[in-house]
C-alpha cells in the first residue's frame, strides 16, 4: 500500500472510523520522516517499519496503563488496526517446516546447539514474517 492510498484511505475513514483513520495518519505522519531520514521515496518498506514502531510504543503504553488500573481499551483497538500494516507471521506448522530443511541441510557434526545461531541467521532470510522467539524455541527442542 501507498503513502497516497493510505492518506485516501484515512479521509474516507474520517466519519466512519475515526480511530483508525487516526492510526492511519500517524502511521502516514511516522513513514514520511523515516523515509525522508533515509533520504528515499516513502514506500511500503517505510510503512511497515512506523507500524511496527508504533505497536511497540502502543504495547508499552498498555502495560503502563494496566500498572496503573487505566482503561485499555482504545490503545488496544490502535494494536489491532497497526497489525494491520505488518507482514503476516509465519505459522508454527511452516516455521517447523523451514527450520527442518535448515537442519537437515547441516551435516550431522553440525546438528548440535552450537548450530543454533547458524541456524538462526538463515531464517532471517524470511525477514519480519519468522516470530524468533518461536524459532530459538523450536531449534533448541530439535537440536537437543
């Protein structure tokens, strides 16, 4: 998705959906300076980059809230709309899949823990769709 299309889309949102076009403004707003910051085009790279820097501060201002006994409510309805914008993560089932492969494509000297971070560096190939978390997880079960 465009910078345009998204900026269409906020303003056709105004009325209907007031937060998410707020989120879709923010979200414009935050892919312009990144992508003026690295002297290029703002693009969907861009774009995907202020949506996953805004969740993390969205997710932090829920924590602070929850801490405090505040209603989260309308920051977790900005989490949802901001995943929106981010690249689908890989399932448990196909994750499973790839680092399989990975192993199997190791010699058998090589599949023991201290393969772990080869491993590992082979899956960003996959870039932000592979949960790391669920793969470090997965290859300490596998190479065990």
């Amino acid at each position: 998705m465009t910078i345009t299309e998204l900026q269409k889309q906020r303003i056709l949102l105004a009325k209907t959906e007031p937060v998410k076009s707020s989120v879709i403004g923010m979200l414009v707003a935050e892919a312009k300076k990144l992508a003026k910051e690295a002297g290029e085009d703002p693009g969907e790279a861009h774009i995907q980059l202020a949506a996953k820097r805004q969740l993390k501060a969205t997710e932090k201002t829920i924590d602070t809230l929850k801490e405090h006994g505040q209603d989260t409510a309308p920051s977790e309805a900005e989490v949802v709309i901001l995943k929106e914008f981010l690249p689908q993560k890989m399932s448990e089932e196909a994750l499973t899949i790839e680092v399989k492969k990975i192993i199997e494509s190791l010699s058998e000297e090589e599949r023991t823990m201290k393969s772990k971070g080869k491993v590992m560096g082979q899956l960003k190939k996959f870039g932000d769709t592979v949960d790391m978390g669920m793969a470090a997880k997965l290859l300490s079960q596998l190479l065990s």
